[in-house]
C-alpha cells in the first residue's frame, strides 16, 4: 500500500513537472512570436529605413563595397592594428633576442606601414562643405596619420637593414622599437582624431561631408 502511495505521489509529480515544462514552453513560443512580430513593426515602422524592404522584412545585413562612399574606415584599422603589433613585437625582442621574433615583426610593421600608405593615400577620405571646427580635427587627423606614415615606413627600412646587415644586435633592436613605438603613438594619436571626426564632428556617417569615390574620380 505504501510502495502504492508513493508510486501515485511520484506520478502526480511527474505530470506536475511536465505541465509546467509544456507550459513554459509554449509561454516562451509566444513571448518570441511576440517579440518577432513587435521587431518587424519596428522595422518596418521606422523612418530611416529604406522603402525598398520587402514585406517579409528581410534587411540586407552586410553591405557591399560599392556602398560605402570612401573604402578608409575599412582600410585604417589594418595600419592602426598592425604598427601597434609590430611595434609591441619589436620592443619584447629587445629583451628576447631572437631572429623570428625580428622577422615576424619586420613583416608585421611593413603590411601596417602598406595600410597607412592605402589609407593616407589612395583611400584618403575626401571631404566637402567641413564646419570649421571639423577643418581644424581633420588637420590633425591628417598630420599625425603622415607621421605614422614616415615613422612607420623608416622603422621598415631600418628593421631590413639591421636583419641583413647587423645580423641583430641589441642596440640596433632597441633602435627599431624606438621608431616603430613612434609610429604606434601616431597612429594612435590620428585614430583619436578620427574617432572625433566622426563621433563628435559627424563627418562620414552615412557619406556625410565626404565625396564619394566616384564623384572624386569625376
């Protein structure tokens, strides 16, 4: 009887659980329904999207090249990420003294000073119509990015030449480090300038202020 009782006490529980399982489940179906259907009302409500949504609301999430009016933003993380690398590498091996962690770094610092070329250079943001607080971060901007430039690309050279001709002596490897950090601090100087630029000066979202390329090329 008690073997019984017990057995009838486990299935209620059971059932129990179960019921409350079925239900939060089919709660939590309709909370996502829901949250689904209130999503694409937003979306569909809101004014800065386009027109050309179609009706099951599918947002085209990843936007080509030929949609960005300047290809710089996507271009100068490469040289801001790359010199800061190289720069860090070649300041350890000061300490450390091995030829990969030379070469590594001289490969690292010359594809960052290539993208600071590309990103001062060919994909140079073009601007137009700048307020003349915007005028003066851009020139800011610019003079710390040419400084990355020249920094950037001397401590190349100089890292070439000490893997080939000072077989790596110390104080050529604290040389390079020097240079390269210079670079690093530059590049970071006229990435706060063009964080500004765009953050606080407006210049670039959504091709605001900037020519595109196609327009520059005419």
């Amino acid at each position: 009887m008690k073997n019984a009782i017990k057995n009838l006490n486990k299935g209620i529980l059971l059932l129990a659980m179960l019921f409350v399982a079925v239900a939060a489940l089919a709660h939590g179906g309709d909370d996502e329904d829901t949250i689904r259907q209130s999503a694409a009302t937003q979306v569909a409500s809101a004014p800065n999207v386009s027109s050309a949504v179609s009706a099951d609301h599918d947002l085209k999430l990843t936007a080509d090249l030929d949609d960005f009016p300047n290809l710089h933003p996507l271009v100068v993380h490469f040289a801001i990420v790359l010199l800061l690398v190289g720069a860090s590498l070649q300041t350890a091996n000061v300490y450390f003294m091995r030829p990969a962690i030379a070469w590594i770094a001289f490969c690292i610092a010359a594809a960052g000073a290539l993208a600071a070329y590309l990103a001062g250079g060919p994909y140079h943001a073009h601007t137009h119509g700048l307020p003349e607080q915007a005028k003066l971060v851009l020139a800011q901007h610019d003079s710390w990015a040419d400084w990355t430039l020249y920094l950037g690309g001397a401590g190349v050279v100089l890292q070439g030449l000490n893997l080939v001709c000072l077989t790596n002596k110390r104080w050529a490897v604290a040389g390079v480090a020097a240079v390269l950090l210079g670079s690093g601090f530059s590049v970071a100087k006229a990435g706060h300038y063009g964080s500004q630029l765009v953050y606080i000066e407006g210049v670039g979202p959504q091709g605001r202020y900037v020519e595109s390329e196609s327009t520059h090329a005419h």
